[in-house]
C-alpha cells in the first residue's frame, strides 16, 4: 500500500530483462580476417596464376545467439575486375584489393576491405613476352616491318635474278 515493494520489483524486472538479453545476444563474428573469401585471377605471375583475397579486419556485430551466420550475404568486389581490368603481378601480401559487403535482408551490416594473403611475384620471361608482343602489334611499328620485309624479298629477288643472267651470259662467251 505504501509503493515499497513495486519500486523495489522495477529492478527486478530490469535484471531480469538483462539476463535474457546477456542469455540469448552476443558480439559474434561474421566474418572473420582469416577467412579466405576467393580466388582472383592474376596475369604474368611468376609461378601462379591467382592470389587469395581475404579481409583486413573482421566484422563483429551483436546478433542473437541463435540467428544462422549463413544467412547473411558476403558481396566481394575486386577493384581491377569491376573495372573492367585484369589483375597484373607483382601483388604484395596486404595489398588492398577491392572490398567486401555482408549484406542481411537487403541492409549492409558491414565492410572491410580485401587484401592480398600472399605475394605473387612478377615473372620477367611473361612480362617481356607481353610487351614484346604489344609493340610488335602497333601499326608504328608493323608497317615499317612489312615495308622492310617486302625490300628484302625485292632485293633478293634481283639479286638472285642477276646471278642467273651473269651466269647464263658467262657460259655463252
């Protein structure tokens, strides 16, 4: 009748109230630093041809003890791929290569960005293939090529047809 007992059952009900939440709510990872999210194609490595990508850090939200970690959606995004690129050696271990995205029910929860997990070293004989290649196939440089190819060729063929009219020439004297 005083009211000293209901102020005193507010804390109980506030106790209990954090129990059920200390019970059944807990920061859990939903990804993790180690994990290794994907493989990405890499060019011109030296001895492989991808690299593994995982987080920079992970994500840690507070979820219910019993919501499925599976449900929620890992978006990776490579940089070089989302514009269009391919991805070159040398890739030093910790270098930043795109991001990735949880996403639960349409709302992201978090982001970190990817980085490399191992160094991909640059394999010189590809590289200079490559640009080898690249050089040969510029119009600066295929004319001239042709052109010279086309002289030579002439400049055979003249030659080879003057020895053939000397040599004819010598026998009849």
């Amino acid at each position: 009748a005083d009211g000293i007992i209901d102020r005193y059952c507010n804390f109980t009900d506030s106790a209990t109230l954090f129990d059920w939440g200390f019970d059944n709510w807990s920061y859990r990872e939903v990804i993790r630093s180690t994990d290794i999210i994907t493989e990405v194609p890499v060019t011109m490595g030296d001895g492989t041809d991808t690299v593994a990508v995982r987080p920079s850090s992970s994500i840690v939200r507070l979820l219910p003890n019993d919501e499925d970690l599976a449900s929620y959606q890992k978006i990776p995004t490579i940089y070089a791929q989302a514009d269009g690129r391919e991805l070159e050696a040398p890739i030093s271990a910790g270098q930043v290569l795109g991001e990735i995205s949880v996403v639960k029910d349409g709302r992201t929860v978090g982001s970190s960005s990817l980085v490399a997990s191992t160094d991909v070293n640059l394999s010189r004989v590809l590289y200079m293939r490559t640009e080898i290649s690249n050089t040969l196939h510029r119009p600066i440089v295929k004319w001239p090529f042709w052109l010279l190819m086309l002289g030579t060729f002439f400049y055979i063929f003249v030659v080879v047809r003057y020895r053939n009219r000397r040599r004819a020439y010598l026998k009849r004297v």
